[in-house]
C-alpha cells in the first residue's frame, strides 16, 4: 500500500475535485493536498472553504504552463489529475478550450511526471467508450474499445492514450480511472441535475434534451472519491480501474423523480432540442475494482443521494446565484 504525504490535485476547485479535497482533508489526514487550478468559469474556490489552512495549499495557475510544474511538483508524492473542460454541450459549441486542457495540459503533466518520478494517477470518464444501445445486454469493461464520440469525450480519450504511452514507453507509474456520471454538492448549474435543481427553484421550467430516453450510470461524487483513493493506493501500476456503482436511470426518469421530490408535477417540463451526437446510454461493470481492491459504494440508495443533493443546492443559493443566469442565457443561445 501505497500512502501519500503529498499529493497534488489538479482541477481540485471544481466539482469533482474539491469532493476528493474534502474526501481526503476528512479521511486521510496524513496526506497534505496542494490543489492547482486555474479558476475557469467551473472552478470555485468557494468549494473548498472550511478546509484547514495547514492540510491544503492553493496554487492558481494553469497546468498547461511548463515553468510552474517545474516550481511545484517537486517535493510531492503523487498528482492526481481532475482538472479539465468537463461540458459535453461547450465542447460542442467550442472544442478549443478542450483540446488545449485535456490533451495539452494532460502532456504537461506527464512530462513533469517523468522529470520528477513521481506517481500519477489520472482522472478520465465512460465517455471514452462512446455508446451503448439502449437494449444491450453489455455493460463497458476495461477491455472495451475506445469510440468517443463528443470533441469532449475524444479529448479525454486521447488523454488517457497519452497516459499509456508514457506508462509503457517511459515507464511512468500512473493509474487510470474512467468513472460513470457523479451527482453531489459543488456540481456546476450547466450540469443536467443541478441545472433542473436551480430551474425549480428559479422558477423556470425543467429543460430535457430529445425524448429523454438517454441512460446515465450515476454516481455519488463521494463514492467517485473513495474509489480513486483506493486506486492511487492500492492499484495496481499501469492498469486501468472502471468506477461506477449501478446507478443506470434514464434522463426522463431522473427529472420526474426531482420534480416529484420538489413538490412539483411530475409532467412539468419543456422538451428542447437535443444534443447532437448525443450518446445513448453509458452503463458501468466495476468488478475489476471490487474484486482487485475491495471497493464498495456508500451512497446505493439513489433517490436518497438525489434528495440530499436537492437539499444542498435549497440551502446554498449563494453558491449557485451567481452562475446560474450566464448559464441559462448560453443554453438559451444553444436553444436549449
Ligand atoms: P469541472 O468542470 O467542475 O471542474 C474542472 C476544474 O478544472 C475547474 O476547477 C477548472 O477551473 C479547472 N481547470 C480547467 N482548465 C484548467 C487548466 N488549464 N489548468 C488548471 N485547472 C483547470 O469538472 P468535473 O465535473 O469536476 O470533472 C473533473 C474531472 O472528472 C474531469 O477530468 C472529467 O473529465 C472527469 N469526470 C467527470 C465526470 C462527471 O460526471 N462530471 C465523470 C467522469 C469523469
Ligand atoms: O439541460 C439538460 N437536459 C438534458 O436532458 C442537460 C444539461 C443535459 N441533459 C441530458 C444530456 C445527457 O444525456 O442529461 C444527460 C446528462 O447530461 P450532462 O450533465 O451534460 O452529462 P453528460 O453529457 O452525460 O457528461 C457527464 O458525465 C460524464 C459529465 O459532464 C462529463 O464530464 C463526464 O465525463
């Protein structure tokens, strides 16, 4: 087992990565975090308040800039790589910004990693394996084949292409993790659950792409964090870990079960245009995970997480306020 004094997190002011701050801060407490980030239209470092001063330092700056990996890697344990463009419908709308972050950034990173010989353990997504029809009896593995299908998902797949090549040519010690949809507190307002959260409690109606039918595998961002725990201590260098918990529920389901959880009909919804290319199903096997490394989800009762999730975004309007009307007005250009 492998435990860390020091660890980078990248990305750790946006969603994901600030709950695995918080996961760590609370858990691991031998286990110092500098998080580096940028601070994009994602990132908060609002996310990370109450984090005690001598458990986390905050570099903001940009992992695509060579010099200051130069200044801050050395000295660390372990990076552990979250930040990135995240947004799917962005992506579409200007893939730039997602190739510069997710594949640039990413071959920053390595290159640190190699210079400085020190382990990596990096963050990636389902998407990478493109779609599921609805009715398929599979779910993804590690041995399924990469097809994204998004400017998204096709940057975070040769990401994780550049993580093997450097794995077997340079022989870094890296992981990679490619985890199912995560729902929890600190999810940007342009994501689906949060988006339709902040739409109720707005007053606008829900917005659902297309027929709805899409299924999503969901995650609770905690479970997403103790899975990556596991995997930088315990897995296995050089291989790949799935991460999911069962959570498959189509888009229409979803929405009728916040809408009923907010007191609202559960017909209460507009259709909107939907999004092109847009994958039909994604569906998680993590037996690899539970088997090799013991790992379990807390979070198995989706309708409680969901409920609890509600509550958080009902107690926080100052955290979401502020984005939610830039948000609303981009996907209103979209038509969405
Ligand atoms: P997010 O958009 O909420 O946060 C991304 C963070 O990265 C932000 O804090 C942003 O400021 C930072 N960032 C962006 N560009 C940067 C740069 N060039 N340099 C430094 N920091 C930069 O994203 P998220 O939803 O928390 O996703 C985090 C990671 O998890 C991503 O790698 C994503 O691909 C992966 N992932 C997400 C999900 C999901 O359901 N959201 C599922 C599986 C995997
Ligand atoms: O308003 C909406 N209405 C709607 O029907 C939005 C924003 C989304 N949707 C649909 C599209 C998807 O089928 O809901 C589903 C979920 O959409 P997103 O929250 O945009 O997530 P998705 O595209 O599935 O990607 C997410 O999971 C995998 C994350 O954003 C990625 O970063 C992660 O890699």
């Amino acid at each position: 087992v492998f435990i860390p004094h020091s660890i980078i997190v990248t990305g750790g002011a946006g969603f994901i990565g600030s709950n695995f701050v918080h996961y760590v801060v609370n858990n691991h407490p031998g286990t110092h975090v500098t998080v580096l980030d940028a601070l994009t239209y994602a990132g908060n470092l609002d996310n990370l308040k109450g984090i005690p001063s001598d458990c986390m330092d905050f570099v903001h700056g940009d992992i695509c800039d060579a010099e200051l990996l130069d200044r801050i890697v050395p000295g660390h344990d372990a990076i552990v790589h979250y930040a990135a463009e995240s947004h799917n419908d962005n992506s579409i709308a200007d893939p730039e910004p997602f190739v510069r972050t997710n594949v640039v950034g990413t071959y920053r990173l390595l290159e640190a990693v190699r210079k400085y010989g020190i382990r990596y353990h990096h963050i990636s997504t389902d998407e990478v394996y493109g779609d599921l029809a609805l009715d398929d009896p599979h779910k993804f593995t590690e041995s399924t084949p990469y097809h994204p299908s998004s400017p998204y998902s096709s940057t975070k797949a040769s990401s994780d292409m550049l993580v093997r090549a450097w794995t077997r040519t340079y022989g870094i010690r890296a992981t990679i993790s490619n985890c199912s949809n995560n729902y929890g507190p600190y999810q940007h307002v342009e994501k689906f659950i949060p988006r339709q959260i902040t739409n109720i409690l707005t007053g606008v109606c829900p917005k659902l792409y297309g027929a709805g039918l899409n299924v999503r595998d969901w995650i609770h961002t905690e479970d997403h964090s103790s899975a990556v725990w596991t995997i930088l201590t315990k897995g296995r260098i050089g291989e790949t870990y799935l991460i999911g918990a069962n959570g498959e529920r189509n888009n229409i389901d979803v929405l009728r079960l916040i809408l009923r959880l907010m007191g609202q009909p559960e017909d209460a919804f507009d259709h909107v245009k939907d999004r092109p290319g847009h994958d039909r199903r994604y569906a998680i096997d993590a037996t690899k995970l539970r088997t090799e490394l013991g790992w379990k989800p807390k979070h198995t009762d989706f309708e409680s997480g969901l409920k609890a999730t509600i509550d958080w975004y009902t107690a926080h309007p100052e955290w979401w306020e502020k984005t939610k009307a830039t948000t609303e007005e981009r996907y209103k250009r979209q038509g969405q």
